[in-house]
C-alpha cells in the first residue's frame, strides 16, 4: 500500500513539475535586458529584446541622440562633426518591475534636459515611451530623439546589403524597398535609405543634417572618406513616399517579421543595410518651453510574417503624445 503511494505521488511531482513549464503565462513572453553601461566614454543607453523563437536578440538604442538647435544634447558614439554639448555623467541605472517586465531610466545632462524612457513588454509587442523634460529656463527649440532598433545581433534579422526584405506602405500598397527609386543598382552602393512620410517636405536630420529632396543623396557622414578622398556610407532620399509611419523587415526563413512605429511623429524613415537598423521617429522637431515635457509612445511589433495583422495591430494601437 504505501509503495503505490509513493507511486501516486511521485506521478503527482511529475505531473505538476511539467506543468509549471508548459502552463507558465510567462514562457512566452518578451524578454528586456538592459544594456550594461559603457566602459569608456561613448555607449548606448537601451536594452536587448529576447523572444523565444528568435536566433539571438535585437536591441534599443534609446536614444542614440538626443539634439536640438543648441546642439546635442546625447549621442551614444563619437562623431567629429556632432559632438555634445557636455560629457556623460554615471550613464543612469535602469529600475525593473520584476511582475509586469517593464524597465524604466532617467537621466538629466548638466544643461538640465532630463530624458528616459519607460519599456512594457507583452507576449509579441514592445511597447515604449519616451520622455524629454525641460528643467531650464529657456525654450529647447527644435527637439527630436533618435531612436534606432539594431538588428545585428539577431541571425533572423542581419541580413546585411539587400533591400529585398524590407517594407513600407507606399501609394496605397505595401511595398517592397527594393521596389523604389533610385535603386542601389542605379546607385551603386549598398542601401542607405531615407523614405520621407507624406505630407512633410524641408525636412532636416540628425544633427541639422539637411535633405536636399526627393531622390537626392544626403552625406549623412561626409567625414568618412576613402583613399581618394571620396565620402562613404552616402545616404539617399527615396522618390516615393511612405503613407504611413511604420517599417519592417522580415526574417531570413520569412516566418516572422519585425517593426517599429512612433505613430504621429515620423517625417521619415530610415533603413541602413550595413549596419541593419531601421528607424520610424520619432523625427518631427518640437519646441519644450521650460519646466515643461514630451512624451512619445511607440510600439516594437515581433510577429508572424503577416502584414495584414501587423496592419491591425498599428492602426488599433495608435495613442495621442
């Protein structure tokens, strides 16, 4: 008798042992790793996103920069022609809500421009808010974030100089990028692609970056040069415009997608094929008077290959800033 009860028993363990995985809500679930503090000057403030199915992790630059008419506030790499206004301080600690996985940071530069940023993730979607706060008294004219999703670290998503795996929607219809004009063939050089939102024209970048125009080259980095003193990694506008404020790639089996969207605050849209990343805003420059903040929300969608539900997911998940 009590050696069938120690049967029971031991089948009983078993039974919930296994349980506690396949019925755990969690497993599935997003993951977010904070990005460990730099060890020299330079580093990026973000985090690393982990989904089951995904070969890797992608990663949140957030922010790469942080600019306005003064200058630049942030940058997370060393530029000659966009350095800061003042250096890094102790890069900030991110805090962790370990029930909910959401992270949080907040740092406040010398000149008293507080930024930060709160990260929620759910089964398949990123969701983000970003913050600016001006705790000067003087206006912060023309103020935008650069926030990058860095695909290199992933072997679903690292497909590097082709722009056959990457889509917007354009003149009413998703659309491939290698379906637009100029193309790098006609280029000759591998894709770095700036696709204006429509609607939007004298536009500037990242560090008063100019756009000269529709199909035009944008020298984004005319301090790189090669031996004969010609500029590389020359970015260029697309001739068509993209309807809505969202970009994605897919991945190399076609199984899954990725995307990003900071609906209501893209002018335009970025893929780099050397470095794979792609950006959708926020790029709109705002004006913060003092004592005052912004806010943008935006979403890191990580989904079946299928446009139609990452359509519905955009379009239902829009929210004011």
């Amino acid at each position: 008798m009590r050696k069938s009860i120690n049967i029971i028993l031991i089948g009983i363990t078993i039974v919930l042992f296994s349980c506690s995985f396949t019925l755990n809500p969690d497993s599935n679930k997003i993951k977010l790793v904070p990005l460990d503090p730099p060890q020299g000057e330079f580093g990026p403030i973000g985090f690393k996103i982990f989904i089951p199915w995904m070969d890797g992790s992608i990663e949140m630059r957030y922010p790469e920069t942080v600019d306005g008419k003064d200058g630049m506030y942030f940058i997370d790499h060393f530029r000659p022609d966009m350095q800061a206004l003042s250096k890094m301080g102790k890069y900030p600690e991110w805090k962790r809500d370990e029930k909910s996985g959401t992270i949080s940071y907040s740092y406040t530069t010398a000149e008293g421009i507080e930024f930060g940023g709160v990260v929620n993730p759910t089964s398949d979607e990123v969701r983000m808010e970003f913050f600016i706060k001006n705790h000067t008294d003087k206006p912060l004219v023309d103020v935008n974030p650069q926030l990058c999703l860095k695909l290199t670290y992933s072997n679903d998503f690292n497909l590097t100089k082709t722009a056959s795996d990457v889509y917007i929607w354009s003149n009413g219809k998703r659309t491939c990028l290698d379906q637009l004009t100029p193309t790098a063939k006609e280029k000759d050089r591998d894709p770095l692609m700036i696709i204006v939102r429509k609607g939007f024209d004298n536009l500037e970048g990242v560090g008063r970056t100019k756009y000269n125009g529709l199909g035009q080259d944008v020298f984004m980095s005319n301090y790189v040069k090669d031996s004969t003193g010609k500029p590389m990694f020359v970015w260029w506008m697309m001739n068509q415009e993209s309807d809505e404020d969202i970009i994605y790639k897919e991945s190399r089996d076609k199984k899954h997608l990725v995307a990003i969207s900071f609906p209501g605050n893209v002018s335009y849209l970025i893929y780099n094929s050397l470095n794979p990343c792609i950006h959708a805003g926020p790029s709109i420059q705002y004006t913060i008077e003092p004592k005052r903040e912004r806010h943008w929300y935006g979403t890191i969608y990580l989904l079946k290959n299928d446009p139609a539900e990452l359509m519905k997911r955009y379009k239902n998940g829009q929210r004011e800033n």
